[in-house]
C-alpha cells in the first residue's frame, strides 16, 4: 500500500455509481467520541444528474426560504460579494460553537507546557463503485475551493482577554484579538495541499475496505488540526483505489476530514453533490459547463438562529427572557433525575455531582485528573442496514407516530441499560438516561444560513429517559414482539418525540444557543471541557449515549449553479 500526492492521469470516465456512508463528530480524542456511522445504499451517478444524500437530525429538508437576502457577519469585517465569478478576501470572527470545535486555546495552561487542546474531528466517506480520474477529481476540488470560502479559509488571533478577573482564571474580560476566520481572495492552496492518494496493490475490495475504514478511524481521534489552523487548509480528501488506479472499472472511497469548526454534516453533503457532479461534467465534457455560484462567508451558528447583531457580545443581558431563565433552571433540575452516565464498575460517584461541577469551576478536574485520559480512543463499528429492514424500520415507525430519530434514541438508551450495571447484575434496578441529541441548527430560530456552502451548524439537546430496568435491552431482544417490549420501545421513542416538540415549541433551540454564548463569550469553555475529559470521575463523558442521525434527506438542496434560476436538490435513487 503506498500512498502518494497526486499527479493527474488522462484515463476519463463518464458514468458511476457510488456509496456514502457518514458518521458524526470525533470530539476531543482524548475524550469518549460517540460515533454514529451510517452507510448508504447503491446510488447511481450519471452525466446528467447527481443523486447523493444524507441528514442530520429531523427528517426533513434545511429550512429553504424564497428570500435570497445576503447575511455579512456584524461582529467583524465581511468583505465578500455574492458574485459568481468575483471573489474578494473575507474575515469573520468565529462564533462561539465553533470556537469549541477548533478549540480557542487557554493561555494559563500553554504558558505552564500543557499541550494545546486538540480539535474536534469531522470526517466523512463516499464509496464509490467506479475510480474517477485524477485529472478530473483535481480539478473539482480546485473548482469546490473557489466556490466554498472555508475551504481556503485559515484562523487569525489567538482568541486571549485583556484580563481573566476571578481567583480561578475562568473569567474573561474583553477579546483584543478575537480568532478569526480569513479566506483570501485568491486560492491559497491547491489540490496536491489537500489530496492524497492511497494505491492498494490488486483488485481485492476488503483490502480497500481495510484501507478506508482506518483512515475514518484515525481521522476521527485525530486533533491535529489546530496545529495548522493559523496556515491552513483545515480539511483534506484522501482517495483509497484499487490497482494502482489503473482500472477506472474498480471501486474506490473518498475520506474527507476536516476541523469541525468549518464544516457540518449537511453542508459536506453539498460540498460531495457538487465535486462528484463536476467530476462527471469534466470527464464528460472537458469542464464544467454548469459551474457552482461562488459563496459568501458563511455566518456563525449564533448569527443563524438568533439573527444578526444578537450575539451576547452585540447586545449583552438584553438577549436574556424570561423563556431563557427557564431553559437555565429546567437544565439545572435534570440534575435531580441523576441520569447515569458510567457503568458502576468505573463510576467513583462524583463525575455529575455538584461536587464535581463545584470543583471543575474551581480549574480542578473532579476527583483528580486520569493518568489515562489521553490514551483513550474511539471504538469505531461500521454496520450495514438492508434495504428490506431500513424500510421495515421506518413503516413500524409510522404506525407509531415517531420517527427514526426518536426510535434510535430509544435503541440507545435501552441498549446503554445492558452494560451499566458493569457485569455485577443488580435484579430490578433502575436508573435514567440522558441521551444527547444532534441537531441541525440551521432548522431554529432566524433560520438565516440556507445551508449553501461548506459550514458547522452543528448544535443538540439532551433527552432523559427513565427510569428504565437494567439490561431492558437484553429482554427486548429475547421476547421482541412481547407486549411488554413493544410498549417499552415504543413509549420511549413517544417521549423522546414529545420532549424534542416540547424543546422546539418553547423556543428551546434559541435559548440554548444565547445560553451557550453567553457561557463561552464570559469563560474558558473550552478548559472546563478540558478538566472534565482528564476527570477521574466523569472520564471525559457527559451523557449516557448520543445519536446522530445521518440518513436520507432527498429534499436537502444542492449548491446553487449560475444557470439555474433554483437550486435543485439532492436526489437519492
């Protein structure tokens, strides 16, 4: 197996299919990742059109308004146009999610000889049934790279206060040099800074297989990104390819990582829509006759769903409601349900305590700091669902009013039951469950980013459920068509339906973002996170189980074209 930068062939291929599978977030590696890998049926690709598809959660397209309104970030200098063919450099500060993600550092802890806070991992791969030329490949993503602004972007400022103000260097006051996303106006980097080809001797698929899933899996635990996010690229492609690349006949697999602060699950959906169309019009046609509209900056996550200058560095307290101050105390009161959040065997019994909070605000990781966080890494499992029991799935979950979503939030939970009592079986225990779920942000609120170019508006909530007996899900699996199982599952799936509807009818969405940046404009989130991850208590966790949902979403709209008057969508076949 070696592995090369690439040097364009000539070979052309007209027509392909390929497969997609997605996954969710590789958070701080050296913290627990849920990883939700998901991969995708036989699509067929053809010259005239592209069927891709994937969502995050809700089951629905982006929210799409008719207003085509250009959204410049008030919080810092925008200086890009919406021209098609004319690109200008564009500035804009990072908003507070992405702040976390990319992390903003800590200066008390880099003076001390702490290593930096690594990033958090974004990756994706798209199996392809067919090897497009490198040629062709180069030059759509030169073409992606000039559409998409954070894909030439690098970060400015290293995000210090003028002072921290409290006893436990927590507290920040002002932001002198604010990190900062910039995109030059002329690409500053070309496909050799971002490509890399991996060639597998032989024509044998599970060895390509082999290849792809290990780079997904190093991907995913790796948090090097920051150490270039001052030069950039932050996001890169490698093509794994049988034969040496020699047979275009052969399938191959696109693994695309990126620092998740530039990038989101549903806009790399448009980013894969787009480089494998143009793939196809240039192997076709020698270019791309239909060419992507060149994008602004996107706006932060915050600007998005509150609307612009409503960021608490724009307008402070006045931002705070009544329906805000109630978000706050109904967080704080899921203390009281003590979800679960360890196995007993691991459990020391302070990671969600106030104690534990109580000592992590004082800049000390509860119970001590693990000598093992930072050997932890993500356990990694790629299944496949068939397209008989995909569809079985999602008809039982119409009968019952719910949708996937809701039942895999009940998968988790029941399934999180069967391992937490630690193998010391504890006959009739029961306990709660606090399942994080993903959200695509760009559905709350303001609505205002359309989900047009390459960005995060990544965001959650959280769901308890309980009190559920331990290894509930082992007694679903023995007797699932019980009466006693289909109730269990499916009242779990209605509740987790009806608190996600309770989240979104009290504007819950809206007051968790203001919440969030709040939080992370006033202190060090992101050395909060880092006490916890190191934590021998709460060993890096905060939930009892995530789920994202990455799964089909043919009404998700493509990248907007120069000759076309609408945007069209992504199609699944």
């Amino acid at each position: 197996m070696a592995s090369s930068k690439p040097t364009p062939p000539t070979s052309r291929r007209r027509t392909f299919s390929f497969y997609s599978s997605l996954c969710l977030i590789g958070h701080f590696h050296s913290s627990q990742a849920f990883i939700t890998p998901t991969p995708r049926s036989a699509l067929t690709l053809d010259s005239s059109s592209l069927f891709t598809s994937n969502n995050i959660f809700f089951a629905d397209a982006v929210a799409q308004k008719d207003t085509t309104d250009v959204i410049t970030d008030t919080a810092a200098e925008t200086t890009a146009t919406s021209s098609s063919s004319r690109r200008t450099e564009s500035r804009r500060k990072l908003g507070s999610q992405e702040l976390l993600m990319l992390p903003r550092q800590y200066r008390p802890k880099l003076d001390a000889g702490t290593p930096p806070f690594p990033s958090m991992s974004h990756v994706q791969v798209t199996v392809l049934s067919a090897t497009p030329s490198l040629n062709a490949l180069s030059k759509a993503i030169e073409i992606a790279m000039d559409t998409h602004p954070m894909l030439r972007c690098h970060v400015e400022g290293d995000g210090e206060p003028i002072e921290r103000i409290d006893a436990f260097q927590m507290v920040r006051r002002g932001d002198p040099n604010p990190c900062t996303f910039v995109s030059p106006a002329d690409r500053p980097y070309d496909t050799s800074d971002v490509l890399s080809v991996i060639d597998i001797p032989g024509s044998d698929v599970r060895k390509l297989e082999e290849s792809w899933k290990a780079n997904f899996v190093r991907d995913i635990d790796d948090g090097s990104w920051y150490e270039t996010a001052n030069t950039g690229p932050l996001w890169r492609l490698t093509l794994h390819r049988l034969n040496d690349g020699n047979d275009s006949d052969s399938p191959c697999a696109l693994v695309f990582s990126s620092n998740h602060a530039i990038s989101d699950q549903g806009s790399v959906n448009v980013l894969m829509d787009q480089i494998l169309a143009d793939v196809v019009s240039i192997e076709d046609n020698g270019s791309v006759t239909n060419k992507a509209v060149v994008q602004d900056m996107p706006m932060a996550m915050e600007d998005s769903v509150l609307g612009e200058k409503s960021r608490w560095s724009d307008i402070e307290a006045a931002g705070i409601s009544p329906g805000t101050i109630k978000y706050v105390i109904d967080k704080a009161a899921e203390g009281f349900k003590s979800p679960v959040i360890l196995p007993d065997d691991s459990n020391t019994g302070g990671g969600d305590s106030v104690i534990g909070a109580v000592s992590t605000i004082m800049g000390k990781s509860a119970g001590g700091e693990s000598k093992e966080s930072s050997q932890r890494k993500s356990t990694v499992q790629f299944r496949s669902l068939s397209r008989e029991s995909t569809t079985a799935l999602l008809d039982a979950c119409r009968r019952n009013d719910v949708s996937i979503t809701n039942a895999l939030i009940a998968t988790m939970a029941l399934t999180s039951s069967d391992f937490i009592d630690g193998g010391d079986e504890k006959s009739g225990k029961t306990r709660n469950y606090k399942v994080l779920q993903s959200l695509d942000m760009r559905r709350f609120g303001a609505q205002l980013d359309k989900c047009e170019t390459v960005a995060c508006m990544a965001g959650s909530n959280d769901i308890m459920l309980g009190p559920i007996h331990d290894r509930s899900g082992e007694s679903l699996r023995s007797s699932p068509d019980s009466k006693k199982s289909q109730q269990l599952f499916w009242n779990l799936a209605k509740e987790g339906k009806d608190q996600t509807q309770r989240f979104v009818d009290s504007d819950g969405p809206s007051h968790a973002v203001r919440v969030f940046d709040f939080a992370m404009s006033i202190s060090d989130m992101n050395n909060l996170i880092d006490l916890t991850v190191k934590s021998k208590d709460s060993q890096g966790r905060a939930y009892s189980s995530g789920v994202s949902n990455v799964g089909v979403y043919e009404r998700q709209k493509a990248v907007k074209r120069e000759k076309d008057s609408e945007r069209d969508n992504i199609k699944v076949r």
